[in-house]
C-alpha cells in the first residue's frame, strides 16, 4: 500500500514537472523576444497544445484573412520552434516584404518539396545561396521587358487560337486556356508548341508534375518539414522520390531535345537553347539546366491558364465592367482589324480590367515562403531571424484601406480623375516580393493583356441563365484553380469575318 501511494506519487511529481516545463516553454517562446530585446513577436491566436497555434489547415486564404483582422496586420504563429509570420495589410507589405526584402530573399528548408520532391534543384524552392544567385543569373536575361517582346507575335498567334478554340466549343473554356498557356511556355521554355494541351503527352505530363508540386508546397502537407527525421525512415517519402524520378526525367529529355536539334541546326529561339549556348558563362549543370527550364514551364502553364480563366469570369459576372472596355476598345479600335500589343498603352480600361481580376481572384492565393536572415522591426514587433513569412496575396488584395468595399468588382480602382491608370498600383500583390518576385512576370502580363483583348474584342461574355456562376468555387491550394463553369459567348463581330481574321492571323 506505502509502495503503491510513494509510485502514484512520484507519477504525479513527474507529470507535473513536464506540465511545468511545457508552461515554461510556451512562456520562453512567447516572451524571449521582450526579455531579450524589449520587443515582442506580433499578435497571433493563443496556442493550443502548449507549444504551437500552427496556420490553419482548410479555406487557408480565408481563415488567415480573418485572423489579420482579429489580431492586426501582422500576425504571427508558432509550430514547435518554428516562428510563421503572415503580412495582412499593403502597408506592412511594402515596409516589410519590399523595404526590407534584401533580408527575405531566403526560402525556409523545405524538406518535402525542395529536397525530395525536386532534389534542391527548384527555383521557386531555391535557398539563398551561390546556387540561387546561379540560377537567378541565368534565368533573368532571358525573361526581362525586352526579352519578352520578343515572343509577342507567337503570344498573338496563340491567343487567336484560343479565339477559334472558343468559337468552336466555348463549353471547355478551361482547357482552351490550358491549351494557350501550355502552348506558349512550351516555345519559350524549348522552342516548341503544340496543338491541344489535352491530348499532347508532353503536357499531360508536364501538368501533372505541376499538381504534384504543388500538392508538396501546400504549408502542413508533410509531417517530415516540421520532423525531418522522418525522411529516414524506411518507405517514408515513396510517392515523393516517385514523383522526383517522373519530373526529372521529363526535365532531362527536353534539354535533351533541344540539344539534339541544335547539333542539327534545326533549335528555334528558346529558353534551353540559350542556356546551352552559355554554359560555361552560367556554370550550370546539365540538372541545374533541366530543372531551370522545366520549373519555368511547370510554372508558367498553370498560373497564366488560371489567370485566363479567372479574367473570363470576372467578365461574366460582371457585365458593366466589361462594357466599359468594350466601348473603350470600340473606340480605340473598330472592328476593321483585331488588338495588337502596339494598342496596349491606349487601353487602361482593360488594363484596369485585368489588374482588378488579378486582385479580386489572385493566382497564388496565401503566396510562397520567405524566411528572414535577420531579425525585422517593425512598430515595436520583432519578426526573428529564421522566422518563416509569408505575404497572404488573397489578404492583401482585401485590404480595406487601399481597396475600399475589397468584395466589389471595380477596376476603376485603378484609374485616375483622367482615366489613366495610376503609377502605383501594387502589382506585386500578383507576382511576389522583391527579389523573389516571379521571374517571368513580363511575359505572363503580356499573355494575359492579348488574351483578354482579343477574348473581349471578339465577344460578349455572359453567364448562363440555368448555370450561375459560384465565384467562390475554386481549389484550396497554392495556386487556385476554378471549378468549372459555363458561359455563353455572344460575338460582337460577324461570325465568318471573325473566323477568317483569327485563321488569317495564325498563319502570319
């Protein structure tokens, strides 16, 4: 009985020092800041198993929309040691993510998507280091305003192929914008189009290693990068070093193709092809290339065919709006001949257009991790150094000091008192921060610009009486997608007239 009470007590003794230690863990990782520095971690929802309040699992662009409201425009969490920062508002973007990003360019280790996944080959997922600044170097010549323009007339081309594909079944809206944007990344990333994003093997594979990525890249998706001890287990990460064998043999046999066509003299301009012909200036590996090329294909075919998708429906569930740019092009011009990329500067309405659809559905919704190399003050707020950031894309967008009534669709938003679009109109919400901003931002403004002024030149876009469209109806992930939905498109040229001029044009 003595023996039995002095074990039942020494239990209790030892569960309440772990309980006291938990206490006094939780108290360290709230307060060091203050007792260090005299400076505290931003506002955040009180943890819920001692030690972590971890970003939310589900709706993440909506929860943590709601939180920068509860708790301020910085917000901040914790997962073990690990500290999440997530920028709510235009104005701590700009003094955080932009003023202070020489000390963000960092990722966060990413053990799932960047080491297994991708085999630290990835750019999006790239540490800053020597291998980043590489690969930085040699991807910047080649995507920059000047760079681009070079692809205009094959982004026209495209885009009028997209008209026809709509004239001829505007029921599959979605895979015409996969078919253009695939189409376009695939001559600027290799020097090759292709027909139908549907049926080309290529780009069936080439989308499925993109929902692999970004299956990976989802914040909570794999134990392993919050316990990295888990990738030693025997048969943990199968499907990932499975999927890694899938994408980077894909990779490979492009470069590999474009090599052999260029042995032969038969490579056309492209992106691998410049690559090859600067290896020793850019010191890359034949994977380092590989990766370089494909990353810039996985990324460019699924965002540019989200943001088409997303102009379309911003245009049907807001008819006023697309008036306005229709009687804008109607002036600028006619119907004698169909937008070219010399009108873009006489178009701010549908620039407009374009900048308000970006907003009211952004791409990336919660956006891509940074983590600080040195600790961030901001109005008596300590980020610390090796804490993870995030700028929320979707929470930015719905900041209600820059965009008032964030819910209503209003591109004129964008506009001055004289009709012209305003100089700062915080693109960035759409492409990313400072040195990790989207390398390819230019070429994809370009797709977008010559698909919507084509697409809303040639026709009216209206929901379908029986098939209202749900707005909210899109992917909970990384890059969101929609879910499909129908519309009519009525056209405002005559038909044979507008088939023979979209025909004409893909054979210039």
């Amino acid at each position: 009985m003595i023996l039995e009470a002095l074990t039942r007590s020494t239990d209790y003794y030892a569960a309440g020092i772990v309980t006291v230690v938990a206490v006094l863990a939780v108290l360290y990782t709230r307060f060091s800041f203050a007792d260090r520095k005299g400076i505290l971690l931003p506002p955040g929802p009180p943890a819920r198993w001692f030690w972590s309040n971890a970003l939310p699992a589900v709706n993440i662009a909506y929860a943590l929309t709601n939180l920068v409201r509860e708790y301020g425009p910085v917000v901040s969490f914790r997962q073990g040691s690990q500290v999440i920062i997530v920028i709510g508002s235009v104005e701590a973007a700009v003094d955080i993510m932009e003023k202070e990003g020489g000390s963000l360019v960092d990722r966060p280790r990413s053990i799932a998507a960047s080491e297994m996944l991708s085999n630290g080959l990835s750019l999006t997922m790239a540490r800053y280091g020597e291998r980043f600044r590489r690969l930085r170097k040699a991807v910047h010549p080649h995507l920059q305003p000047k760079a681009a323009e070079e692809y205009q007339d094959m982004q026209r081309e495209n885009a009028m192929k997209f008209i026809l594909d709509m004239l001829n079944d505007p029921t599959a809206l979605q895979k015409h914008a996969q078919r253009y944007a695939a189409s376009v990344i695939l001559r600027v990333a290799y020097g090759k189009s292709t027909p139908t994003a549907n049926t080309d093997p290529e780009v069936v594979r080439i989308y499925k290693v993109a929902k692999h990525f970004q299956a990976s890249i989802r914040p909570g998706a794999y134990l392993v990068d919050h316990v990295p001890l888990l990738r030693y287990l025997p048969g943990y990460g199968k499907q990932l070093y499975e999927w890694h064998r899938e994408e980077v043999e894909l990779f490979r046999r492009q470069l590999r193709r474009v090599k052999s066509e260029m042995d032969q003299n038969k490579a056309g301009l492209s992106f691998t092809k410049a690559l090859l012909e600067n290896t020793e200036e850019h010191k890359l590996s034949t994977d380092e290339m590989s990766y370089l090329a494909g990353s810039l294909f996985r990324a460019g075919s699924d965002t540019t065919a989200v943001g088409i998708t997303a102009t379309v429906m911003a245009a049907a569930c807001h008819p006023l709006a697309q008036a306005k740019v229709h009687e804008e092009l109607d002036m600028v011009i006619g119907f004698d001949r169909a937008p070219t990329f010399d009108d873009s500067s006489s178009l701010p309405q549908l620039h407009a257009f374009l900048l308000e659809t970006l907003r009211w559905r952004p791409i990336v919704r919660i956006g891509f991790p940074h983590r600080a190399t040195k600790d961030i003050l901001w109005r008596g707020y300590c980020i610390p150094e090796g804490a993870t950031v995030y700028g929320c894309h979707w929470t930015l967008s719905r900041d209600p000091i820059v965009f008032p009534d964030p819910e209503i669709f209003n591109p004129q938003r964008w506009l001055d008192s004289e009709g012209r679009l305003k100089e700062n109109n915080m693109k960035f919400i759409t492409y990313g921060f400072g040195r990790r901003a989207c390398p390819g931002l230019h070429l994809a403004n370009r797709s977008l610009y010559i698909t919507l002024a084509l697409l809303l030149w040639s026709f009216r876009i209206v929901q379908r009486p029986d098939a209202p469209i749900n707005t909210q109806a899109f992917s909970d992930a990384v890059i969101s997608h929609a879910a499909p939905f129908e519309i009519d498109v009525i056209p405002r040229v005559e038909v044979a007239k507008l088939r023979a001029m979209m025909t004409e044009g893909c054979m210039d």
